[in-house]
C-alpha cells in the first residue's frame, strides 16, 4: 500500500485528534480577497496580459491602471518579455492584476563554496530534499548582498532574491540579513511551549521549491521519520511537531489575512535561520513556515520584500 496523500493525511490526523478536519483556503477577512496566477507571458500590454498556466489553460486578465511589475527592479507590466515567468496578485474575483513578479527566485540554504572575483559564483546545499544550487552574484550586486551577508564562506547561511536568466540565477536582493552562526549552530529553542492549541509567532518567508501554482508550506519540526530528511526537527522557535498533512492556520499580521495551508515539506533549511522580520513592526526570532509563493501572495506577502510577520496554530 502507497503513502497517503496530503489531504488523506490530514483527514486521518484530524479523525485520530477528535476535531473537525479545517478546509484549506483563505479565511473570511475584511480585506477584499487576492488570488494569485501563476504562469507563462504568452503577450501582454498596458492593459491585458496573457498567460498559460501550469496546468496548460490560458488567462486573460485586464492590468489595472496602478498595476506594478519586479523583474530584476522595478519596471511596468507591460515591459514584461514574452515568455517570462510570472506570478501575479489578482483582485476583483481574480480578474485584475495589481503586482508582478517575473523570473523571481529565491536562494536559500548553507554555503558550500564561493568561487570569482568580480561576478561571484556560489554553491550552496539547500538540504537533503532540495539538493545544490548554483548561483552567481553579479558584481553590481556584490555590495548590496555582503553588506547584509557579511561571512560569504562555506558553512554560513545564505539567503538572496534575484531573478532566473537563461538557466541561470542571478542573486539581486538579501532576502534577510545573514545570522552571526554557521548552519550547524542553530541557537536552541525556549523550554517549552503553550501545546498543540497555542498561536506562535516568528516570521513567514517563502521559496519556490514547490511546482508553480502549488498552495502549501514547508514545516520545520516535521519528524524526521515522517519527512525522510536528517536536518529535520531544527529550530530556534517553540514549534510543536506537525506531520506531513497538517493543516496550519497562517496569519500575515501586518496585512490581517489569514488561511488554512497544508503541510507537504519539510522546512529543514528555514529551521535554520533564526532571523526577524521588521515588516511591521519586529517579529519574534524564528522561521515558523515557509510559504510557496501562491500561497504567501494570496496572504499579502511582497516576493521581493521577502517576509512578514506571522502567527500559526492549528487549522
């Protein structure tokens, strides 16, 4: 017999807790709801940009008058190339686009080499089930990246935002500025926590390790067994042990959404980095989840700002 899926996974676990098993999706909220739209630039213009999504369908969605674009820095929607990746934040039932990012990526995990002396090309491990990445600093950026990461040496955390040309990933931004330890000293956790039930707070970033258009996040304290990752069950926070298939209330407390999101990885590298958010206001240390990018647009997040503030229980 074959691992149950996600959602399997999470009706068993809410029968076998005695609670009603929550539905995934956004919560009602004040704020008009956003909808995010992955997918491929097939044309766009001042007014209309199509896409075909990762499912092969084709969009058609009208750009609203005070639309804004990220690709590499700030540019307007309809600079956008034909055949970029994008994933846009809709409005008005999904119809309208208001922001996108195009080509996005982000880079997170521990430094392996460092290798150039202008352009910098560096190797990192992005954990057991995310494998190595490549990626070049370009010198432009080298100033911007090392003031925030300041320790550009194997066995530091690294973490970038930047932009995917021609198969290759170029870090633009620091995502965060780079914790003082090396990934194996990760500060320990408060002696306790208040129970399964309690709401902790600490930071929400996102990654695009998942498939696009995917909803979901990563967890740190997965246990190892139930996640196949060694770098399981580290963090700096007070997290309680989730499974694969948990259903996780997330709320963005500077934008006031919040909706139910599934476990289906595990957040072994996030774990790592026991960083603030200063979106509004300071968070807590610790990365509590982390987000796949439909998921963390949909809450309110910003891709190129990286994080906000969060507080989890369970869905």
């Amino acid at each position: 017999m074959g691992c149950p899926s996600v959602e399997r996974r999470r009706v068993l676990a809410a029968a076998a807790l005695g609670r009603e098993a929550g539905v995934p999706g956004p919560e009602p909220s004040a704020e008009e709801p956003l909808r995010a739209v992955a997918g491929e630039v097939m044309d766009v213009s001042p007014h209309l940009v199509v896409v075909e999504t990762p499912e092969g369908g084709e969009e058609r969605l009208v750009i609203a008058p005070w639309a804004t674009a990220w690709h590499g820095g700030d540019t307007r929607p309809a600079d956008i190339p034909i055949g970029s990746r994008v994933m846009m934040r809709t409005v008005r039932e999904g119809r309208v686009v208001e922001r996108v990012w195009a080509d996005t990526t982000r880079v997170t995990g521990t430094i392996l080499s460092v290798e150039g002396r202008r352009d910098l090309t560096v190797e990192l491990s992005c954990g057991p089930h995310r494998g190595r990445r490549t990626i070049v600093i370009p010198y432009r950026a080298t100033g911007r990246i090392q003031v925030r990461h300041p320790r550009l040496e194997p066995g530091y955390l690294f973490d970038a935002i930047g932009v995917r040309r021609d198969g290759v990933c170029h870090a633009l931004l620091p995502a965060t500025s780079q914790p003082p330890y090396t990934a194996r000293a990760v500060p320990a956790p408060p002696p306790a926590y208040a129970g399964v039930h309690a709401r902790v707070s600490g930071t929400a970033t996102w990654s695009d390790a998942f498939d696009d258009g995917e909803h979901g996040l990563a967890y740190p304290m997965v246990e190892r067994s139930d996640a196949g990752c060694p770098d399981a069950e580290v963090s700096c926070t007070g997290l309680p042990y989730l499974a694969v298939g948990s259903l996780v209330q997330v709320r963005n407390v500077c934008a006031g959404r919040s909706a139910n999101v599934p476990v289906v990885a595990c957040g072994c590298v996030a774990g790592r980095f026991c960083d603030r958010c200063v979106e509004c206001g300071t968070s807590p240390r610790g990365r509590i989840v982390e987000l796949s990018p439909s998921s963390y647009v949909e809450l309110g997040g910003d891709l190129v700002k990286g994080c906000f503030n969060a507080q989890i229980g369970l869905g």
